[in-house]
C-alpha cells in the first residue's frame, strides 16, 4: 500500500503524515477494429489510471442460443485473443494492470442477465461453449500474467439455474490461472451470487438508481446512495470480501441518476454538468472505503482525440468536464 506523506515545519520539524489506500483506478478499454499503439495509451496513463479492463467478446445469436461465438476472424481485432494480448501488452508496458474481463453479446443488444435454455440439452450445450469461451481467456490471463481475471458479466439468470456448472467452472479457471479472480454482476442482482467466497473480489457493475431529478445536486445523488451502500457493506462483510464495480459511469444527459444503466439514443439531453456531479458523489461515497477495492469506468475508446467531447452524450468521460474529475480522483488513490 501507498502512503502520501504531508510534512509541515513549525519552527521545529513536525510530520503530520496523511494516507490515501491505493485503489484500482481503472478503465474500461474498448475493443476496436485495429491494434493499439502508444499513443492511445498515452491518455490512459495521463488520467492516472493503473488498472484497465481488456474486454474480448463472444457473440449470441438469441438468448437461448446454445454456442458462444468467440475468438473469429469475423470480429474486430480487440475483440480475439490476440487483439486482446496486443493491448494488454501495451498497457503493461506503460505500468498499467490489467483484468481480462470477457464478455458476451447478444444479438441486437438483448439483456445478457436473460439469457436462459429451454431444456437440459440445451443448457449443457451452452454451458460446454461458455466454458470454452471463458477458459480460453482464462489461459490468456495466466500467459500475459494479468492482475485479475472476471469469469463472466451479468448473467444472474444463468448463475441462478445452474450453481453445479459455475461451481465446476471456477475450479477449472483456477487450474489455468493463477491470478485475483471476480465476476461482474449487475447492480440489482449481486446479493443473489451464490460464490463469492471462491472469488477475491465481489464484482458489481454499479448503475444503481439514485435520483429522479432533471439535473441531480451532489447531496441528492449521495443521499440516494446511502441505502445501496448498506447493502453492499454488509455483503462485503458477509463474504469477508472487498467490493469491486468492474464497471461504473453516467451519460451526460439530464436524470442522469435515475436510470443509469439507460443506453437508449432516443429522448435524451446532453448535460455535461450532471455527468461530472454523478461521479464526484460516486467518488465521495466510495473512494475512501478500506472495504472498497475500486472499480473501471465504463467506457473509454483507444482514439482519444476523436472519442467523446462536449456534444457527446453518452457515458465515456473523454474530452469532457467529468474527466478531470476523474483523473483528479485517480491521482489521489494512484
């Protein structure tokens, strides 16, 4: 652990020695189409993040599809293994950790939480494709020695049918992988995951709703906080585990804290303002937390001069006014 020292002479000399707990400052980086070179690294480092998200994906063609398509010449390149292992080389290279977080997408968006078979066969035919998938980037991790490793995202509904299988995949991802594993469930779900305490961190991508007003004030959004994060503490307490948001952010629109979790194009109203007070609350509510790890703010694209900026209404803080809060945030617990 990092300490920050403050030392002041007064007349004689005297150290008044503060402390700050080093947390996982991290991004969630982006798949693209090409390889990544410095200077799309340059930002992160620049924001004083220490820990990036490498996201590779499999595709499902339905929520009761049965294969994972994954790892195909017919996905953008940070989507496979190698595009995955060339950015997270890189980053590595510039001191800046790495969890490899696979995920899955469903065709034309579907909810991945309500992904569900229809019969045995099916779920045994996805639960062979899903493994293969998950052990596939669990050996990446293990060969690029990745920090951490999150054996899958938001999908309480497959975790709540069939406990044997997910108990049976942990046990073999820890075979491969010798790193701090996690998973990442969603907000209004993760008290119901039945293994924590086979993981090193409870993983909760954290667009918790916590207010209904057009342009939310920092005292209301941390007021609508307060009964989320008794939740969490007792959770963390529970399991005797830190709590990590494997994912966290807000669009720049007004009520922006009601439904966070809102990526629908329609009907929304940039306010840049509104997306900078939602993350200093974020901040002041869990930055200073020993039971709190830290988390990855979704989401933030390699092309930096072209991503985000003050027209730009969804959640990456590129180019925008809530970035120096972060970057504010991330050099005091670096």
């Amino acid at each position: 652990m990092k300490l920050r020292l403050l030392c002041i002479f007064f007349g004689f000399l005297q150290f008044s020695c503060t402390s700050q707990a080093q947390k996982i400052n991290g991004v969630s980086y982006v798949a693209a189409p090409n390889p990544i070179n410095q200077n799309h690294v340059d930002p992160v480092v620049k924001l004083h993040a220490n820990y990036a998200a490498v996201m590779p994906f499999g595709f499902l063609r339905k929520l009761n599809g049965t294969e994972v398509v994954h790892n195909t010449d017919r996905q953008w390149f940070g989507e496979t293994r190698k595009g995955a292992k060339q950015y997270a080389e890189l980053l590595q290279k510039n001191n800046i950790n790495i969890m490899v977080k696979p995920q899955i997408w469903v065709w034309n968006g579907e909810f991945t939480g309500l992904i569900s078979m229809e019969n045995e066969t099916d779920w045994k035919a996805f639960e062979a494709s899903y493994e293969s998938f998950i052990l596939e980037y669990a050996s990446l991790a293990e060969e690029i020695d990745a920090e951490m490793f999150c054996i899958g995202t938001e999908l309480h509904t497959f975790v709540a049918a069939r406990p044997e299988f997910w108990n049976a995949l942990i046990t073999k991802v820890k075979k491969i992988y010798k790193g701090k594993l996690t998973y990442a469930e969603n907000w209004d779900s993760f008290e119901k995951v039945p293994f924590w305490k086979q993981l090193d961190f409870i993983g909760i991508d954290a667009y918790f709703p916590l207010s209904e007003e057009k342009i939310p004030t920092l005292e209301s959004l941390q007021k609508g906080w307060q009964s989320h994060k008794d939740k969490i503490v007792n959770l963390s307490k529970k399991v005797d585990r830190k709590i990590l948001f494997t994912e966290y952010g807000y669009r720049s629109i007004e009520y922006t804290g009601k439904e966070p979790w809102d990526s629908n194009r329609k009907g929304k109203v940039l306010n840049l303002k509104a997306q900078e007070i939602a993350l200093q609350a974020l901040y002041n509510e869990f930055w200073k937390e020993d039971w709190f790890a830290g988390g990855f703010i979704w989401k933030w694209f390699h092309n930096y001069e072209k991503s985000g900026g003050l027209e730009d209404f969804y959640f990456t803080p590129q180019n925008k006014p809530a970035e120096k809060i972060v970057r504010e945030t991330y050099k005091l617990h670096q």
